[in-house]
C-alpha cells in the first residue's frame, strides 16, 4: 500500500493510494481524511511535541 504525495496533504483534499497485489494488478483509489492544519503540521513534523519544540 503506497499513499501518494503526502507532503502536499490539504484539508478536504483527498489522498491517493497504490494497493499492489502479490500477482503484480495495482489498484488507485481515492481516500478522504479529517486532518486540519494543525493535524498536518503535526504529521509533517512527526509529532506535535516536534512542532512545539521548534517554536
């Protein structure tokens, strides 16, 4: 499973994902998420005590 393009995660923007089967077949399907800003920030730096620290 391979999520695509995450450094440009928006809010309200879905994320694209790769499933490759054992056989080789790949599959895209479209996936919504719940992030804010905030939430983004946090995953972008790996954590929110990250975020906080570089303040």
């Amino acid at each position: 499973i391979s999520l695509v393009d995450l450094n440009n995660l928006q809010p309200g923007k879905q994320v694209k994902c790769i499933i490759t089967h054992a056989d080789g077949n790949k599959e895209e399907i479209m996936l919504n998420h719940s992030y804010n800003n905030s939430q983004i920030e946090w995953f972008k730096a790996g954590s929110a005590l990250n975020v906080l620290r570089n303040r």
